[in-house]
C-alpha cells in the first residue's frame, strides 16, 4: 500500500528515477530477537523491528507497536509514512518506526517491562535524540516510553529525557502530548468543514478504534459539540442515534478496559459499525479496514484517517469515484509527531511550556497543512492523499539533491 501510494505520487511528481529507487527501500532495517524470562520462569523469544526509513531531513522519528501482527513489511511501510508525514508538517525529522510481536494484553507488567528494555537494549546503538526518537503506538504507552527512556540513561550513565516521546510529564514529557493526535484529528475536520460553511456542532460521527487516539478524537468531537453516535474496540461496539454518553463510556473503559458491557446503546460490529450512515467516519484503530469489499457501501460524507494506513489503494479509487472527501493519514493523525516534536524540543532546551501554547501551536500547524494540502488538491484536481504526498515526497527530492550523494 505504501509503495503503490508513493509510486502513484512519485508518477505525477516525475520524479528523478535514482530519488525514486532510494526512497522505495528504507535506509535501515533492524531486526532483533528478544528474549525475555516470564513470570512463571520460562523464557519467551519475542522479534522485534526499528526501520529507519530517510533521515535526510533530521533524526529520524516514529512510534513502537506491540501487536501479534507486526512484521518487517508493516513496520517499514510506515516508517515510509512517516518520512511524509514529518515533512508535510515541517518538521525536522525523517521517518521511522519500531514494533514487537507480541500481545501485550496477556504479558503481566514485569515481562512488558523486561520486553521493553530488552528491546531498547538491542536497540541501543540506533535510537537516541540525535538518531532516532521513538514514542508510543499501538499497543504502547506513556508507561512504555518511561521504561524506554530509563533503560537508554542507564546505559548512558545520565538521564537522556530527548530519546523518546510521549513518556510521562514528571521526566520530560510534554503537556498535550497524549491527546496531540485526537487534537489534531478534530482540528482537520473543522477546517474542512469551515470550507463548506459548516461547524462541528450536531454532526454525527462513527469513530472504530477507542484507545489513545479514538478515545481522545470521540471526547473532542462530543466536546465540540458533535454526535458520536458509534464507537468500537478490538472486541465489540455499541450504537446509539441520539449520540453516546462518551464521559461515561470513558469512565466505563477506565474501569473495564473494553467497551463490552457498556449499557446505553446497541452492539454493533466493527463491520457493521463502518458501514453506518454519519457526516464522519474516523477510523482509529489498525489499517486495511476500508477495502474494495466495502468502499462501495460506506455511507459517509468524510473519512477522516486517524490509523496509519486504514484505506487499501483500491479502496481508495472508489471513495474517489464516489466522491467522499478523504482527510488522508499523514495529515489527519499528524498531530501526535507534531507535539512529539514540540516534547524533543523542550528537552533539548529543558525549558518547558505550557498547555495553551502547545494546543495553539499545534492547532496552527494543522490548520496550515491542511490549507496547503487543499490548496495543491484543488488546483491540481486531486484527492487530499495525492497531494499530501506529492508535497512531501518533493520535499525529501529537494533535501536529497541539496545534500548530495557520498561518497
Ligand atoms: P491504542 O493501542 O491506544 O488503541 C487501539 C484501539 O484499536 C484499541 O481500542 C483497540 O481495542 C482497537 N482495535 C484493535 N484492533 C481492532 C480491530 N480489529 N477492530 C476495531 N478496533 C480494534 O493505539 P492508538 O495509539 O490509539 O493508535 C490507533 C491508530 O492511530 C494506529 O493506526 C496508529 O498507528 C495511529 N496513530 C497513533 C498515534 C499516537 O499518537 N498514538 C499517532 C498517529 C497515528
């Protein structure tokens, strides 16, 4: 998906043909084996990945995932995102990414723990502030990147908050770092609604996925005075037309952890749930959900791509056909980079700001991007995705050929 989308791009760019082949491969692909004692005293090997996809613009940066899925091809395809994503924003980092295969919901606290800095530990001579900046994904957390951040200082011998971000506020962590992502979700759907003369208020909104990013897009969205009318987790999820108590829904997962259970609204499938009629269909949750199979029959007037890589390029083709505005990932879910990057900032100059000041900042940068995405898109009658791309990947091109080949 990642390689027919930048191909796609790269086509209409005419790209150098040497630019072309060496953004199609990642600069760097680690793969480690992780051994790790579990608490009844046998010892499990988990596989860990870093990929780092371009660093011609910075460290590079991107999160870590630990699901039963990752392998070398999903990490590297968005490490590849990555790369476009931080240049869209502006910001001075190349694209990475990192995982485990593992399921993090049956590992007790001590072995996610060990895993973690056992993996940091292989890790260690290919990340760093300078290097590459991890911070959390699917499956990973604040919790997770202070475990990372401490095993990185004691093998340095001092404390490096700048290796990751996302990590707790009390060690270097940045204020509006954990619902950066969701923040700026919300911030592109008003901007494309501004441009049709539209607001958030009464718009009903169907959000897959309720973790760090669809727990936090469907509490702004509610805030903001929009409909949620469906959610869902890995495990089920539940429909009400007049619009979900998410204050209550959120109170429900903090103590149940899933969705299951909450009464005030009908169950839904996560198939079913995609395909309910609604202003804003945000899918939150893994990629590959909007397939061929299923394009046809969505019946939103905007996808708003919170997940990294949730619409297959065929599906893609038919949404396009169909008409439905697509605010793609590399800008919809940008917001969580963008306040990473303001976090590495501040521990760099260990000078720290406040909340309303990184709200603001981060809310202009979308604001930005996403007039400067439209602008492309409108004057070359492309989609959002097409022009996003074209923008970044013409911008990695310029950094390539200003810096030269070596040797
Ligand atoms: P998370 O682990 O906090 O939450 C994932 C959610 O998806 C959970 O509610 C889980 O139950 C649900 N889920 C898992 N499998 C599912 C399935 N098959 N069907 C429906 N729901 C399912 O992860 P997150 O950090 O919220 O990330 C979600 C997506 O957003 C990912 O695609 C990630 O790459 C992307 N993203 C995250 C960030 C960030 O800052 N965390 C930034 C940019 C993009």
């Amino acid at each position: 998906m990642a390689l027919t989308q930048f191909e796609s791009a790269a086509d209409r760019l005419s790209l150098d043909p040497n630019l072309r082949l060496r953004l199609m491969a990642p600069k760097r692909a680690i793969m480690v084996s992780l051994p790790v004692r579990m608490d009844d005293g046998h010892v499990e090997t988990f596989s860990g990945y870093r990929v780092h996809h371009d660093n011609s613009l910075g460290p590079s940066k991107g999160g870590v995932r630990y699901h039963p899925n990752v392998n070398l091809g999903e990490v590297a395809a968005l490490a590849m995102w990555m790369t476009w994503k931080c240049a869209l924003m502006g910001l001075p980092f190349g694209g990475a990414k990192g995982g485990v295969n593992c399921d993090p919901g049956r590992l007790s606290r001590n072995e996610l723990q060990r895993l973690t800095r056992r993996y940091t530990t292989e890790i260690v001579q290919f990340i760093g502030p300078e290097v590459d900046i991890p911070a959390p994904d699917v499956g990973t957390n604040d919790q997770i990147m202070a475990w990372m951040m401490d095993t990185y200082s004691q093998i340095k011998g001092y404390a490096v908050p700048g290796v990751v971000t996302g990590k707790p506020v009390v060690i270097g962590g940045s204020l509006g770092r954990t619902e950066a992502t969701g923040r700026g979700v919300v911030a592109c759907i008003a901007e494309a609604l501004r441009d049709r003369g539209e607001t958030l208020v009464g718009k009903q909104a169907v959000v897959q996925g309720f973790g760090n990013v669809g727990a936090n897009v469907a509490r702004l969205l509610a805030a903001a005075g929009a409909r949620v009318i469906a959610v869902s987790d890995v495990r089920s999820g539940v429909y009400n037309a007049a619009g979900l108590d998410i204050p209550a829904l959120l109170q429900h997962v903090a103590e149940a952890r899933f969705i299951e259970g909450f009464k005030q609204g009908e169950a839904v499938t996560n198939t079913d749930l995609l395909l309910l009629p609604c202003d804003l269909l945000i899918p939150a949750a893994l990629g590959g959900q909007i397939t061929e199979e299923n394009a046809p029959q969505l019946a939103c007037a905007m996808l708003v791509e919170a997940a990294n890589g949730p619409t297959t390029p065929a599906a893609d083709a038919i949404l396009d056909a169909r008409g439905i505005f697509v605010i793609p990932d590399v800008l919809a879910n940008a917001g969580g980079v963008v306040v990473s990057y303001f976090e590495w900032v501040q521990d760099l100059q260990q000078f720290f700001w406040k909340e309303k000041e990184i709200e603001d900042k981060l809310c202009a940068l979308m604001v930005e991007a996403f007039r400067t995405v439209r602008a492309l898109a409108h004057s070359e009658q492309i989609s959002m995705r097409q022009a996003a791309l074209m923008l970044a990947i013409r911008k990695i091109a310029q950094a390539q050929l200003a810096r030269g080949l070596f040797p």
